[in-house]
C-alpha cells in the first residue's frame, strides 16, 4: 500500500507540530503507533474503519517521522504524549475521540483514558495491556529483574549509544528489529534464545538474524517508507520515551488508582514478546483487570508483536466489532 493513497495533515498542538493521517468522517478514532514505527503502522486500519463510518486520524507521535523532535529527555514523558492526544482531539474540533493504540501507543491511550475520562469514550490497546502504576517505577523493575542481563530497554537509558548503533545502518537495524519479535522469526526461535547470550554491555542488534526475504507482511516499499523517515529523524526522539518512564512514575501517582472506565477491548499475538517480559507471568491472563467496562481480548494465534501489520485482516476484524457493539 503507497503512502501517497493518504491525506496527510500538520496540527499545531500543546507547543509542538503534528503531521498525521486522516481519512474518513464520522466519530473520531485516534490510532496511535509504538516504537520504532510511524503512522504508516495503521496503513491497514485506516482504510477499513474510515470505511465503516469513522473519522480516523494516525498521527505521528513526537519524536517521530514529520512531527516535531524536541531534544530533551522530559518532553517525552506521559504528561507530554497524553497531552498530545488531547490537543489531538481539540486540533480536529471534537470534544471526545475513541483511541487505538500499539505498543508504546498503548500505555499513551489508556493512560490518556484514565487521566482525561471526559475526552476519551473507548479504548482499544493492541499488545500492551492497561497496567497500573508499580510499587516501583518501570525502570527500577527492569533493572532488578534483568540484573546482570541484556535487556532492551535498560541498554535503551544511556543517551547516544543506541542511537549510534541504530542509526549506523538504519535499513539493516529496522528490518531486523521488525524480523527479529514477528511472528515469523518467534515461531522457530524464542525471545529468550535470542537474548540469553547476551551480558548488560552488549549490543541491542548482535545476534539477531537478518531476515532475507523480508516476511510477507513487510514489503521492500514498506520498509522503504519507514527507514526514510527514520533516516531523516534519527532515533533520540523515539528512544527519549524509554528514558522517560523514571519522571512517569513520579510525576503521576495518580495512575496507581485510576481504572479505565470506557468500553476497552484487547488484541494481541500469541507469541509477542511483551507477554512474558516479567518472568514467570503472562502479562494476557488477564487484560482487563483494571478496565471496568472491559469487551474482551482477542489474542491472535501465531501473531507477533506487529500485530496489526502481521494479521491486518483479524484485528480489523477485532476492532469493527468492537467500535460496532459501542454504538
């Protein structure tokens, strides 16, 4: 699918510039993307739920693609991405907006729900649950549960070493990221065979395979459209969002009580690598423990962590359903 079929549009919004997607009329549905991805991640849903009588908008979220890059660390907190969301949903005249969101997408879209219930009416998150704020912040979880460990998210915290490392071959880094947690590449090695060699001072891409051909679901064009942009962006805005998660967990504790109290449903792969990131749990038990109007879990078979790129047609599916029983 070619960028250029969609409108894409720049909003003015809570100090920064926005370049987004937009298709359709009727309620509006925000879809949100995660890391390292860009609004093209929806190029599958946009089309499909504009065509169902919905106002979509996909926006790039800060730090990415054709939005604004702000340089510090604290512009990509949650009172920041959340903010954004709202000032989404003023940009384009509404009052409320329905959200959908993948990955980092996610925690944006629930957090938006339980922070600013007047301005949200529903939830669908894809791959990361709504989890309530810890004892402790993310962060300090990751590093007592993957002490002496690779793990991506604490190589992640030192600014400019992962920068360096992804942006040396950007073509190469995407297509082996995206490879390396798909569906594909999980069903014949696990996340943990691809990181349990690895010590606390490795690297994020050493021993990932390099995936040629690309799987079916990615396209020469697609990953063409992303490294581009991604060329043109470098990744310190994006990974800024990882580093940011210490200044989340003291500046909201709010988000250790709040529920989500919109009709919220759940979609996700089998084997996405977000499932078992706390050891020993299986973080798609139970989705919707702290959602109070909670429609369910759809958990795709054989999927990965791309979830809505890699089975486009059932989480289409998912996610008509569920905008269908809202009204």
């Amino acid at each position: 699918m070619q960028a250029d079929t969609f409108s894409l549009q720049q909003f003015n919004i809570n100090g920064i510039s926005v370049w987004a997607a937009v298709e359709g009329t009727g309620p509006l549905v925000i879809m949100v993307h995660g890391w390292p991805e860009l609004w093209y991640s929806w190029r599958h849903q946009i089309q499909a739920v504009a065509a169902a009588g919905y106002r979509v908008v996909a926006p790039d979220v800060r730090g990415y693609g054709g939005s604004d890059k702000p340089y510090p660390v604290e512009a990509y907190d949650m009172i920041h991405l959340t903010g954004d969301v709202v000032g989404l949903i003023d940009a384009l005249g509404e009052e409320t907006a329905i959200l959908v969101g993948h990955d980092w997408g996610a925690p944006i879209c629930w957090n938006t729900a339980a922070l600013y219930p007047e301005r949200v009416s529903a939830v669908a998150g894809l791959s990361v649950p709504y989890m309530q704020r810890g004892e402790v912040s993310a962060i300090e979880l990751w590093k007592q549960l993957y002490q002496g460990k690779f793990f991506y998210q604490l190589y992640f915290q030192k600014e400019g070493i992962a920068e360096a490392e992804l942006e040396a071959d950007i073509p190469r880094a995407l297509r082996t990221m995206y490879y390396a947690i798909s569906g594909d590449c999980l069903a014949e090695h696990s996340w943990e065979q691809l990181m349990a060699s690895k010590g606390p001072d490795d690297s994020l891409l050493g021993g990932m395979p390099d995936p040629n051909p690309l799987p079916e679901w990615l396209t020469d064009e697609d990953l063409r459209y992303f490294v581009d942009a991604y060329k043109l962006s470098g990744f310190r805005g994006s990974l800024n969002r990882y580093r940011a998660q210490q200044r989340d967990w003291a500046l909201l504790p709010q988000l250790s009580e709040l529920t989500v109290d919109q009709p919220s449903c759940f979609v996700a792969g089998s084997l996405d690598i977000v499932r078992g990131l706390i050891p020993g749990v299986d973080l798609y038990e139970n989705p919707g423990v702290s959602c109070t109007d909670f429609r369910g879990a759809t958990i795709i078979d054989g999927a990965g962590h791309w979830v809505q790129q890699e089975r486009p047609d059932q989480v289409n599916r998912a996610l008509l359903v569920f905008l269908s029983e809202l009204s």
